[in-house]
C-alpha cells in the first residue's frame, strides 16, 4: 500500500532503516525516513510521542508461570517502556506470541506483567521474517580474506549481515580450520605490505562476539568453536582474565585473587552470596545461617580467610569453572530459517552464552566504560561502506542527492566507539568498483557530497585490494594508501585529481606492486581455491532451490546488462528474434511471475531472461 500510495490519510510510516536500494523510488518513504544512530532511536521515538508499541515474543511456561522473550529485538522496547515510565507518559504495550520466535534468556526474558495485553492465537501466527544466504563473489571473498587477517586472537568481533558478512566469517573459519591454504590465499592476492599489524594464526584464545546485528555468520563462528571467549560483568574477575592473574576454572588461583580484590568478601551476607553463587565462586547448596557458612551440610565460621571455611569453600565448588560469562552480546538477529530453528535447539551452554540485550550497551560505552573497554578488548568492527573520498570520508547509507539507500545504523556507533576503546579498530570495506563496460564507475573517488563517516573518524578502509590503514595519517598518506587499493583502471586520474589539487606531491608515483589491482588478476590468483571448494558461493548453504539460484544469477545478469545501452539494445533484438521451447521455460516463469507480463518493461525482461537461460545451455530453441 505505500508503494502505490494507498495508505489511509491517518496512517504515516517513518523507517530508520530500508532493506538496501528497496525504498530508492519511493517518494513517500524517502520524504518520511527518519536519520539517526541506532543508539539514539528510543530517544526519538520517545519524543515523537509514541504511545503504543506492539512486538513478538517468545513464551515459555515453567511450573505454570508463563515468561516472556523479546527475543530477538530487545534491542530499543525496553529503553522506550523505561523512558516513558520515566516522563510518567501512558503507552499501551501489546505482545504478539509466536510460536518459531526462539526464546532468548538474560536481558531479553521479561516477565508477562511488562505488556498490558498478550496475544495468543494460532491464526495470527505468520511465517517469520527470513533472510536467505545470498550468493557471495569473488571479490567480496577478497576483501574478507583481508579484513579477516586482521582480527586479533582473543579479541572482539562486530559484523553484518549480507554476502561480506558471511565472506568474513567464512575466511575466519578458513583461517581456523584450514590454515595453510588461507595464508596461501591472502598471499596471493596481497601485492603491497600492509601498514598495521596482521594476525594470520589460529583462534587459540578465540572471539568475543559485541554487536548490534546477530547474524548466521556469527552462529556459523560459534560451531567451528572460534566465538568462545567469555566476559563476565565484574570488572574485577574480567581484568584478571584478561592479565593471565586467573582462569576461568575455580582453584586456589582464583580465590586468593578474588579475595584480594574484594570480588569475595571477608564476611559473606546475603547479597554476598548471591552473587558468588551467580558467577559459581561458591556451590549452590553454601547457606548463611545466622554466623556461619553451611557448606556440604557441616557449619563453619563466617570468614572466608579462615582455613577451613576457605578450604570447603573450594571443596565444594572443585572441578567447576566460572559461570554467567557471555561470548556474544547482540542488540538484534535476523538470517535464514535455519538460523532460527539452530537458536531454538541451544543447548544450555550455548543458552548462558548469548545475551541479546539493548543496543544502549552494544553500541556503545556510555552505560559501563570501565567494564566494556575490559570486555572489549582488540575489537575489530567490520561493517560496509559504499563510497570513500581520497580524504577518507565515507558514504554508506545515502547518496549526494538525498537518496536514501539504506541508514545510518549502528554503523556511525562503532566507529566511534573503536576510536574510543583501547586497541580498537573500525574496519570499512568497499567494493572497489560499481556497474559494469561503460557504466564502471570507483567507488574511490576525489570528493562525495554525502557523509556517513565524516573523515577525522577515519580509520581502516578495505577492499578487493588490500588494506589501507588511515588512521593518524595525513592527508596526503590516506590519499597515497586509498588509491593503493583502487581498482588500476581510475588510480591514475585519482592520483592526478590529488596532485593537481595540492593533496599529493607532484613527484610522487604509485609503487608498481599495486598497479595490477584488476578484476581478472583477482579471478586467477583465487581460481584454484574456488575449484577446490574453499570458496563456494553459498559458504553456509542456501535454502535456495536450483532453479531459484539459476534465475537468481540470470537476473543479475539481465540487470548489469540493463547498464550497458549499446550492448542491451542489440541483446533485446536478439531475444525478441529467438522462439524456445515454451514447455521447458515455463517452470522458470511461473516462479517470477512473468508467464504473462503484464507491462512492456515485463516483457523485455522475460525475453532476456529465456535468452541467457538459452544460452546457459537449459532451454532449447524450437
């Protein structure tokens, strides 16, 4: 309906965010598009008067107490409900169960009396929202198996959702699985040194997973074991892990750490215990009664520096390991169905290991500085950009003349938030070039007149080509190493546009170790990889039919074809003088609806289509 302009009057929809390039068209989408940080949504929302919220749950029963899950998109509800709360503003809260909605426990479990009314009711029940595995190319596969030598051991890892997503995580589970073939790809294709420390080895440590998006990549990274790194919300103990004072299992070690830094205190109260008792620092059965400790049944004296209380302290807990500790926090997930039905199978372990919570955590560090900047360590934020500037400006969500392509995100967040945290990095990747023959056109370009990421938060930019590390560089070094990574096709009118404008000096010349960035070389350098199966196209399997992936890859076709004038003119008088066989075409056309176009654009479409499937070698002529 608000495509075609046939909402009510009374009904106006404002979107923070639009599914890429799907609201290009879309006057009244683009005219209604609200622009703000992830971060600052509940804010707005708040003071745009909103005054009822509706959302899907998921519903557990336990002993005939019913619970509820946000789910997955505790990511804004709950600072909404506590703004409102807070401003004394009435708002009526609808929950609408569903049944497939996995139930994620921690900061998304909240009890039924936080909704004013829940809806139970089979026939409301829809299929959920699903985002199929796309197809990932060769040259996002490059640009992951860059961004990927630059996650660090033991670190922290933040990526979205799409093929560069999936391309990342794939190259991790390559770096990790299969070692020796992943350096031998990177080596393949890295012809100039890159500026800032690489890591190439095996997630020994592993990854703590901080993100707004949980996507089917990270998923894919906690089964091969890679996301396992757990943080836990006590500065004390995680600052200890992180130093090597202590480990996760409870031992000796552990206790004369957390005694020293008050973690255990010298005499326990309720409270006290409790919160050992959450991180597993003592066994569930340890009780306070009166002015002792009942430990395994026998009572010792409330002291935890006396020998003997200590020492069944230990005994009880002995063999255990640390508990309540997190290897993702996500402010949201969405993928494929696969990736639902997985979340809903969790077992315990992986139950206590993920917290979806709000994306006034994720996003950034406002809320626990100290803390975050502990658990956070070595982060490595890699999100997608669309265009950057020689100055290192990027373009991610909009175009120069307002367009809307997508939004803002979080993505604006977690560059901040890497120049904030010790040892962080936000990474960008581009696709070096976009369209194709006459319509090429870089995506590195001399100056853009729209800004997601403004150039002083400039940091690391990569593409097909490498790395180009651009943080504390001067102008004309980011403009040096930005250009290193281009497609060779523009590095010189690039390289000239900076000289004659002052940027670049005047003698300078590009290194030739980078003067071969081409399409092709990167197709030949990573051919035997992809014939040997380590860079399939749908890494993490595809719900896709054959006949789904076929048309999927002939539209493509059809569309970069569309930005080629000459080349689609004489194409469409080829089609339109063809005939096929009509009996084999016809499964192809019902699937899109195009049996019987209804418009000319229709027509041709269904033309080029029969065309390259006849040409694919699946149609006949007749």
């Amino acid at each position: 309906p608000m495509r075609a302009g046939k909402l009510p009057p009374n009904v106006r929809v404002s979107e923070l965010y639009f599914k890429a390039g799907s609201m290009k068209a879309v006057p009244v989408a683009q005219q209604n598009y609200i622009s703000s940080n992830y971060t600052h949504i509940a804010r707005d929302m708040v003071a745009l008067g909103v005054n009822v919220v509706a959302q899907l749950v998921a519903m557990r029963d336990s002993d005939g107490t019913a619970s509820l899950s946000l789910s997955c998109n505790p990511d804004v509800s709950p600072e909404i409900f506590r703004r409102l709360a807070e401003s004394g503003r009435p708002c009526f809260k609808l929950a609408q169960v569903h049944p497939e909605l996995p139930f994620m426990e921690h900061d998304a479990e909240v009890p039924a009396e936080t909704f004013d009314l829940i809806v139970r009711n089979p026939q409301y029940d829809k299929a959920l929202f699903a985002v199929p595995n796309g197809a990932v190319p060769i040259k996002d596969y490059a640009t992951a198996l860059h961004a990927s030598s630059l996650v660090e051991d033991g670190g922290t890892l933040q990526i979205g959702i799409g093929s560069l997503g999936d391309a990342v995580a794939h190259a991790c589970i390559l770096r990790h699985r299969q070692n020796d073939q992943y350096r031998a790809m990177l080596d393949a294709i890295s012809h100039a040194p890159v500026s800032m420390a690489s890591d190439r080895g095996l997630f020994s440590q592993g990854l703590y997973v901080s993100t707004e998006m949980f996507v089917n990549g990270m998923l894919q990274l906690m089964e091969q074991g890679i996301v396992r790194r757990r943080v836990y919300d006590d500065l004390a103990l995680q600052q200890g892990l992180n130093s090597g004072e202590i480990s996760e299992a409870i031992d000796e070690r552990l206790y004369d750490y957390a005694c020293e830094q008050g973690v255990i205190p010298q005499h326990l109260d309720d409270l006290a215990l409790s919160a050992l008792r959450y991180w597993g620092l003592v066994g569930d059965t340890v009780e306070l009664r009166e002015n002792s400790l009942c430990i395994a049944g026998e009572a010792h004296p409330n002291d935890t520096r006396d020998s003997a209380t200590r020492s069944a302290l230990l005994g009880a807990a002995a063999g255990r390991s640390l508990r309540n500790g997190r290897f993702l926090h996500g402010g949201f997930f969405l993928g494929p169905r696969d990736f639902y039905r997985k979340l809903s199978e969790l077992d315990a372990a992986g139950r206590e290991g993920i917290c979806m919570t709000g994306v006034n955590r994720t996003n950034q560090l406002l809320l626990n500085y100290p803390l975050y900047c502990a658990q956070r360590r070595d982060a490595r934020f890699i999100n997608t950009g669309m265009i950057v500037s020689l100055g290192g400006a990027v373009a991610s969500d909009a175009l120069q003349d307002g367009t809307v392509i997508s939004g803002v995100g979080g993505q604006y967040n977690f560059v901040a938030m890497a120049h904030d945290l010790p040892g962080a990095r936000s990474i960008l990747c581009i696709r070096s070039t976009r369209g194709q023959g006459k319509h090429l056109q870089s995506n590195i370009v001399p100056y853009y007149g729209h800004t997601t990421i403004p150039r002083h938060l400039r940091d690391v930019v990569v593409t097909e080509y490498g790395v180009a590390d651009l943080r504390g560089q001067s102008d004309a070094e980011v403009a040096k190493r930005l250009i290193a990574v281009a497609d060779s096709r523009f590095q010189d009118e690039l390289l000239e546009f900076a000289q004659q404008h002052g940027k670049v000096e005047k003698a300078y010349r590009l290194p030739q170790s980078v003067r071969n960035n081409s399409p092709e070389r990167l197709i030949e350098s990573l051919a035997p990889y992809r014939q040997a199966g380590l860079l399939p196209d749908y890494p993490f399997g595809t719900e896709l039919t054959e006949q789904e992936i076929t048309l999927a890859d002939s539209l493509r076709k059809i569309k970069a074809l569309s930005e080629e004038p000459g080349h689609f003119i004489a194409t469409v008088f080829k089609a339109l003088l063809h005939r096929e066989d009509e009996q084999a075409a016809r499964p192809y056309l019902e699937r899109i609806h195009l049996e019987h176009p209804e418009t000319t654009k229709d027509f041709l479409v269904q033309q080029l289509l029969l065309l390259e499937l006849e040409e694919r070698g699946l149609l006949k002529v007749s």
